[in-house]
C-alpha cells in the first residue's frame, strides 16, 4: 500500500517492518518524530526516551548484545555526546542489526552548530546510508540492519532537516526479522580489554574493506546515465534538487554514503566532460573525489554553509550555464523572501518569564543552556549571557566563577536538560566548592522539542506511570547546601528567592516549577485586560518579553491581546498602578 510519510515517520515503519524491537533515543530536532512514531506500535516494540544520548547508544548496543535489531535516534549533537560508546561499539561489534539514526541539520534551522555525521563515521570507521526521500528511508532502515549484522557494526543512518520532515509516497509491508533475545557470554568478544582490543582493532580495519566492497556492490550506490557532458555526484536531499534542476545530466546517487564506492566513482568520472559534487555540509565527498586525482567542481559553485535549496541550484545552474538567461525563483520562494522577520520569543504565560524577570533586577552573569530560556536572551528580557551546550549552563558558571569574576553567576537549565546532563556540572560546583547560584527552570516536560517525557515527569514513552525522580532530591543527595522551590509565577517569592541565593556566599538551587501550558492545553488563568484610564504607559508590563502585550506606540498605552493571553498574571504584578486586572473585572 502506498501512503503519504514525513522521512522520520518511514524511519519509524522501516524499523518496525524490519523486526526491530528495541528503539531509544533523545529528542532533538528534526530526528523526534521518529521514536514518536514507531511508539504506536508499542505492543511489538520496546521504546524509551533515554536520560541523554550516551545512555541511548549504550542501551541499544546492550540491546544488539542481545541478539535483537535496534535502533537508536538523535540529533547531529547528540551524536557528540554519544560519540564515546561509539568510537568502541566499532570495535566491540553488533549481534542483532543496530542501526544509529542522527539527523543532521544543514541550516541550522534548529540547531546551535552545523555539524556533518560523515565525520563521525569515518572517526568511527562505521558506514553510513543516505537516503534522499521517505520511500528510500524505509528501505534504508531494513538494508542497514542487515548490514549491520552481516559485518557486526553499527550503521549510521544519517538524515537531514528536509529528509526528516518532507513527505513523500511509501510502499509498505509486512513485518518480518525478529529476532529472540539470547545473549550469549564471550567476554572476548564482548569485554574491549587491551588484550582483546588490539584484536578488535585490527578486524575494524578488515571490515573497512568489506564495507569499501559493500559500497560498490550496494543497490543503493547507482549511476543513472544521461548526458555525457555534465556529470553529477549525489547524496542525500542533494540528489533530488540535481534531479530536478538538471533532468538530462547523468547522475551517481550515492545512498551507501561511506565507505565511498571508490571503482564506481571513477567508473562515473570517466564518463562525464565535467563533474560536480552536490553535497550539504562539509566537503566530505568532494575532498575524497580530488584525492582519488579526479577534477571536479562542487564548493567552489555552491558554497559550504548551509542547506542546499531552490536558490542555490538556480544559482548552481547559472554558474554551469552562464550563457543562458537565468531561470527566475519560483514565486512563493521570491514572496517569502519579503516577509518580515518574526524573531522567536517566549509564549504567553511561559513558567520561565518569571525568573528571567526576576534576574534583571540584579547585575549578575547569567549563564544559559539550550531549550526553550535560551529565548531569554533575546530583548527586552535580554537576560542570558552565554549558551554553549546542555549542560554547559552549570559548567560554564563554575568556570566563569572560578575565573575570578567578581559578578555573582547565576547558572541556568532546564528540567529535561538536568537529567541530561546538568547534574555532572551541577556537581562539580558543588564538589569544588563554587558559589554560583544554579536554577532549574522545571516546567514538568521537554517543551522545545515537542513535550517529551523524561525522568522528571513520571510517565514513560511506553506509556506508563513511572518513578518521578526529585529534581531537589538528587541535588541534596549530592550534597547542595541549599535548595529552594518557588512558583514562577508569583514574582514576589521568585525575587525574594534569588535576592536570598545572591545574598549567600555559598552556591545554592532555585527550582522554579510550574507546568508548560502548551504541554497542559489549558491557560494558567483568566485572561488579563488593561485599564486604559488607569495605565500610565510606563512599559513596565512591556519589558516582559509577552507576546500577548502588545505596545503600539510610545507613550501610549500597552493593549493585551485576549487571544494569546495565557492568564499568567505577571503583568498584574508588575504593574505599579493598579491597571492590570482580569480581563472580566477591568472591561
Ligand atoms: C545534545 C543535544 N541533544 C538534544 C538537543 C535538542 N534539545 C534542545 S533543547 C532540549 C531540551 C529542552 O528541554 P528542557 O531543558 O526541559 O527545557 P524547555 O525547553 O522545556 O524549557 C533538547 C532536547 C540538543 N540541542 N543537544
């Protein structure tokens, strides 16, 4: 049957029809989806979401230990993170298929770096699949898998921004692979020990080769003919816009992306006047392709910064073809380029407003993380100072700390990244006696990438009620003199709690907590209206960051907007003159 899937949603069927029964992963975008979908089909398959990526790569190598397929999913950085059980499952090998999904994201549409996985696998000495649309990541998932248990490696699936998300046309079917779990003890086989690992090493080699002939022999690497004068070299979501924007050229499509297909390469090369390669992100391919003593363009036409597009393979085609005219952008493309710009802000009635709020009333250093406060960076909250990594909000403090800074610093994370990662930092603070002041801005999910569970919600993605680890309780357990719990959204409490933590020369926790009303689907409260007689225009409520309070001039009165009013009641609060009051009581 044919149906209509996002790249990420064929991941997760190619996985399920493969037998796989066993997936984990950590959310970040654009590889969430994938884990999310293959969760409808819980009866068959095993899925968590893991505290952090390491942990999901470990959990999966176990898994494959087993004798069962698995898979595990997660964005370009957290391959960074999971990267240390990486570089040695190589060398350990696989017994079930495992198939490692990372999505890549060339743009930076969601991401803080733009970071290419082929790199990884070479590091890694694992191959990589490519595919170019959702149908080939159906079929990725299944041939990668067997690859995997033919040459006992991890296989990196890696995909992009535009594979994950763009829809296109799938065939499905049954099924089948299952596979029962055994494992069965050799800890030569299993235990990387120097004696046994200078082995393992040398078999790493080996296999290199066999997947080298792999690569050559794999349906997925295929040279479409056409016209002889212009060549193309392919991967990825690349493929389709050569396709599209050259229809006669002759094209190899490489979806078996590494080891590279070296015979094929010159075989191809040698059939073509001239030779380009399109690929996204580093020069990976094009640098290999000038070692093999092969001339080709590729960077030089198309740049190296981010995601290839429309515009790019216009500009491509006018750089191969300067005599013709210039084909014009399509017009949705050339309309979009005059929208204004709408920068990401805080949503009506975010929990973190609060303490952000709170923080500008004090010359601090504020040292930030990623997820959704990271927007508190931005005017008029302007309140972080520094964004590095997860987990990197606590560490980045101590350091600053330690440097000698005469500001206190106040360290900032989330609820799902102190699971992920916070709780390392948050230690060495406390364990090499810091004085930064930590935060934990718990608003009960992972809000930026969509609501996901973590071992602070006490829900699994399986389902189920769970352990609800204490955000305080490991803090203390791990020796944090002080912890304190505040409701974001009392402003009194909020400041007087981080007035206290300043005053003390000790480090000390503030957990802010209260849940993300998109995860609850409700308002906080009623919504808030502005007593025009009352207001003085004083822009106190505007200075915020709420999109809700919308401020048309200055000097005039702010408006709220009782659609996106979440009824937070921060602007009641700081409001000196009375003007802000629920909306029922004020009109
Ligand atoms: C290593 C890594 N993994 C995943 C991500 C994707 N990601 C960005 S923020 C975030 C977590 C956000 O959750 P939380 O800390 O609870 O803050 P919230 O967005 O809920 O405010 C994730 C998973 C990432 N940026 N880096």
């Amino acid at each position: 049957m044919s149906t209509l899937m996002t790249g990420n949603e064929a991941v997760a069927r190619g996985a399920w029809e493969a037998g796989v029964s066993a997936a984990f992963g950590y959310p970040g975008t654009p590889s969430t989806e994938i884990l999310e979908n293959l969760a409808l089909r819980k009866e068959d398959v095993y899925l968590e979401w893991s505290p952090n990526e390491k942990v999901a790569l470990e959990a999966a190598a176990g898994a494959s230990y087993a004798g069962v397929r698995a898979i595990v999913t997660m964005k370009h950085v957290g391959l960074i993170v999971a990267a240390d059980p990486l570089m040695t499952l190589s060398y350990v090998g696989t017994e079930g298929g495992m198939l490692v999904c990372v999505a890549d994201d060339p743009g930076q549409h969601s991401s803080q770096n733009e970071q290419d996985t082929r790199h990884f696998a070479r590091f890694a000495k694992v191959p990589v699949l490519e595919p170019a649309d959702s149908s080939e990541c159906l079929a990725a998932v299944r041939y990668g898998l067997e690859l995997s248990e033919l040459r006992k490696t991890p296989v990196i699936l890696r995909l992009t921004t535009r594979v994950s998300h763009s829809r296109s046309l799938v065939e499905t079917g049954e099924r089948t692979g299952e596979r029962a779990a055994h494992f069965e003890r050799n800890p030569s086989r299993f235990c990387p020990l120097p004696v046994w690992g200078r082995e393992m090493r040398k078999r790493v080699e080996s296999r290199l080769g066999e997947l080298a002939r792999d690569a050559e022999r794999s349906h997925l690497n295929r040279i479409e003919a056409g016209d002889r004068s212009l060549g193309f070299i392919a991967e990825g979501i690349a493929y389709n816009y050569v396709r599209e924007a050259f229809p006669d050229a002759s094209v190899l499509k490489l979806g078996f992306a590494w080891p590279f297909p070296d015979a094929l390469i010159r075989e191809f090369a040698s059939s073509v006047d001239r030779l380009v390669v399109v690929e996204e992100n580093e020069d990976i391919l094009e640098e290999h392709v000038r070692a093999m003593g092969i001339a080709c363009d590729g960077r030089n036409l198309i740049g190296g910064i981010g995601e290839f597009s429309v515009p790019k393979a216009l500009a491509l085609k006018a750089a191969l073809f300067p005599g013709e005219a210039a084909p014009a952008l399509p017009a949705p493309l050339a309309e979009a380029a005059d929208l204004p710009a709408r920068p990401p802000v805080l949503c009506p009635g975010c929990p973190h407003r609060g303490l952000f709020f709170a923080l500008g009333k004090h010359d601090v250093l504020v040292t930030g993380d990623i997820g959704c406060y990271s927007l508190a960076v931005f005017p008029p909250l302007s309140r972080t100072d520094t964004i590095l990594c997860m987990g990197g909000g606590f560490s980045v403090a101590q350091g600053i700390d330690k440097a000698g800074e005469q500001r206190r610093v106040v360290g900032v994370v989330g609820d799902s990244t102190f699971f992920h990662s916070g709780i390392t930092g948050m230690l060495d603070v406390v364990y090499n006696k810091g004085r930064s002041v930590l935060v934990v801005l718990d608003n009960r999910t992972t809000a930026m990438t969509g609501h996901q569970d973590h071992p602070g919600t006490g829900r699994t993605l399986m389902g189920e009620t769970t352990t609800e680890v204490s955000i305080e309780a490991v803090a203390r357990a791990c020796g944090m003199p002080r912890v304190e719990t505040v409701n974001p959204y009392d402003l009194s409490q909020t400041e007087r709690a981080v007035a206290e933590a300043l005053a003390s020369e000790t480090t000390s926790m503030i957990v802010t907590r209260a849940p993300c009303p998109l995860r609850e689907r409700k308002a906080v409260g009623p919504a808030r209206a502005i007593d025009q007689s009352k207001c003085k225009a004083c822009q106190a409520c505007v200075r915020l960051g709420c999109p809700a309070i919308e401020a048309p001039e200055r000097g005039k009165p702010p408006r709220i907007s009782e659609e996106l009013c979440a009824g937070c009641g921060l602007c009641d609060q700081v409001c000196k003159f009375g003007a802000i009051a629920e909306r029922e009581a004020s009109v």
